[in-house]
C-alpha cells in the first residue's frame, strides 16, 4: 500500500537555507496582506488552479475539468504563463501556435479545446487586461488562471489548491531542503483545496485521517481526486487506440518516455498491465533535441520482443516538432490521455461550487440568463471591486 507523503525526501542539511528562503516569502505574504503589493481584482469570474509545491500536482487535468464543465455554458479563457516558451510577452493561442510559442501546458489544451481562448503571459495581470480588453477575446465569461497562486497580485474568485497525496505538504519543507515554494500557512488563501493522485483504494478511515491531517479552516472545502487514463492514442493517429489494461500490454514491453515533474504515478500504473516497463525519463517541460531522438531510437531498438512506446500529453506536445525519430518509433509511439477522478462522489459538489460561483458573477452568460437583476448586496461590485463569492467566514 502506497502512503501519503511517499515521495517526499528532505535534504536536511539544507533547512538553514530554507529558514532563510522562508523569511523572504513570509515577508513578501505580509505586504501582500498589509496592502503595500497591491492586488487586482477584477468584474468576471477568476478562478486560480495552483499549488504551493515545486512540480507537477495535476494543475493541467483539474484545469481541463473545469474547461469541460463550462465551455459549453460561458466563454472560457485559460491564462497560464507558458513556462519555458520561446516567446515574450502576452500571445494568444492561435491555430498555427506551437509548444514552444506557448509552452506545452498550454499547446495541450488549445489543441483538445479549440473553441475556448488560451493565452499566456508571465505578468498575469498584463494578460487578464489583455483578454477583457482585447476585441478578438471581449467576449470572455469566465477566465481560468494555470499555476496562478503564488501571483497574488491578482485576486481570483475562486482559489484552488491542488496538494499531490504523495507529497503532502504537512510532511515537506520550504525549498531548497523540500519543496515548498511557501510555507504550509499558504494554504489558508485557498477557497477549496484538492488532494490529487489519490490511490483508488483508499480506505474510509484513511480519507478522516487525511482530512483532520491537513486542518482545514471551515470556510474551506476539501476534495479528494484520482488518475483515471483514457485510452492509448497513437501518435501518428493512424493505428488503432489501445485500452491500458493487461488484455492489450500483457505481452508488450513498454518504453515510458517522460519529460514531467513526477513520473513515479505512471510508472506504478502502467507496472501491473505491462510485461515489462523500462523508464526513459526527461526533466521536467525538457524541450527535446536531435541527439534525444537518437537516444530514443537507440533504446526502442535495443528491446527484445514486442514493444510500444508510452508517452503523456504534454510529452507528445513537445515531440510533434522534433525530427529524427525513427519511422519504426513513430508508428509505435501512443499518447496516454488522464483526466481527474472525484472520489467519494464528489463531484456534484464541487461542480455545483465553481458553476454557481460564474452563475452568480457573469456578465453575458448562458448561467447567468434568467437571474434576478436585483441580486444580493454580497455579489455586486462597486468601481473596481470584483463580484466574487468567498467560501470563507469572517475572521
């Protein structure tokens, strides 16, 4: 049985460092909360998908959750700053746009959600005013905000916190030692806070265990979600689809090809169906090269019997523009979709949570049709102060 915080490793000797590093963030907290770092809010639903780890939570799969659920209620548009992206500045998303004009995360999404606006900018404050100004995207009900809540100087509506199960953040520390970006204090900002990457056998005790674990204030909700994956997709989407299960991988020895932050889920995941798995692991967002494609071709050619190739989304993303892949790669080469999972049958609960919170805030919306224009005092904005709902009670 995986547990919580299982992936987590403390370079103890370094704890000086981050007792220093945390002097520095615990200030900059403060002149956020004082009001000397001003933060913007704004008269549209804003709502932030982050964490306050370094390295993947599952910010993409939560993100495209709430894309599903609204896109086909309001105008969505997803804002992320593009990490490691070759241009500058504020783009939005084209059809021509590629993973290195606005980075992977967001290629992904623009290219499995086409009728929403995705933009990046690593001044998040820049591309909101961008957006809502912006002719082509004016039209935007609802803006999701992508790795969003260490940048406080905008104020969502909505803010989520995503804490991975295998790396609880009870249990770390601050960088450099751990990998906190903040203290676990941050987590008090959040509006609604998800456990990601669950186990799906998780006992009922364990998820009391967890929820008293992470000491919630009572304005905040608590969620619990797993990895549930689609089926292979080929990545020439000429072959057939492949179901992840023992049926389809039993005789097959898989190369994972990874360039994420925390691999070590897929890898348990795939472990059971497969015959044998051998691991090529990238670092995180790695933008691949030529001499990368010789080392794929080389370790493919190197596995006896059957073999596939498995990558994830984001990978894909960032191979499609990469030559030298052998054609015997390519044609052997499957993208593994995930999405996110509610567990204990929540999710009428936190849909219903991030549907009426834009209901009660757009503007030009279908949610918004057929609500009394006498709305109550709590949800309407004065000059510049944003219409937004808090789950929080007065403190």
């Amino acid at each position: 049985m995986r547990t919580e915080g299982d992936f987590i490793h403390i370079n103890e000797w370094l704890l000086p460092l981050s007792w220093l590093y945390g002097l520095g963030v615990r200030f900059r907290n403060q002149l956020f909360e004082i009001g000397l770092l001003k933060q913007h809010d704004y008269d549209l639903p804003i709502i932030s998908v982050g964490n306050i780890t370094v390295g993947g939570s599952g910010k993409t799969p939560h993100v495209e959750h709430l894309i599903r659920l609204l896109k086909d209620k309001v105008k969505v548009a997803v804002l992320s700053r593009g990490y490691k992206r070759k241009s500058r500045g504020y783009v939005l998303a084209g059809d021509d746009s590629t993973a290195y004009d606005i980075g992977d995360e967001s290629y992904q999404i623009k290219k499995k959600y086409n009728d929403i606006y995705v933009a990046v900018d690593k001044k998040r404050v820049n591309g909101i005013n961008h957006i809502t100004k912006d002719e082509q995207t004016a039209d935007t009900d609802v803006i999701l905000l992508d790795d969003a809540f260490q940048h406080r100087y905008v104020k969502p509506g909505i803010n989520i916190l995503l804490v991975d199960y295998h790396r609880l953040i009870i249990y770390d520390k601050l960088l450099p030692a751990g990998r906190l970006r903040e203290p676990q204090s941050g987590k008090n900002r959040a509006d609604i806070v998800i456990i990601t990457k669950c186990p799906t056998d998780l006992k009922p005790m364990e998820f009391r265990v967890l929820t008293k674990a992470m000491n919630l204030y009572p304005y905040q909700s608590l969620f619990f979600t797993t990895i549930e994956y689609g089926e292979l997709q080929p990545f020439n989407a000429t072959d057939e689809k492949l179901a992840l299960n023992k049926e389809h991988l039993a005789s097959k020895h898989v190369l994972l090809l990874t360039g994420i932050a925390s691999p070590k889920q897929i890898i348990l995941d795939i472990k059971p169906h497969a015959k044998e798995i051998t691991p090529l692991i990238f670092a995180d967002h790695h933008r691949f090269k030529n001499k990368d494609a010789k080392k794929i071709n080389a370790t493919f050619n190197a596995m006896k019997g059957e073999k596939i190739i498995v990558t994830t989304e984001k990978d894909a993303a960032r191979l499609e523009g990469l030559t030298g892949l052998s054609e015997e790669v390519k044609q052997n080469l499957y993208v593994l979709p995930i999405k996110v999972k509610f567990m204990l049958h929540q999710e009428e609960e936190f849909n219903h949570k991030i549907t009426d919170y834009v209901r009660k805030n757009s503007r030009n919306s279908i949610l918004a049709q057929g609500e009394n224009d006498n709305k109550s005092k709590d949800c309407h904005h004065i000059g510049n102060r944003s219409r937004t709902i808090s789950f929080r009670n007065n403190r």
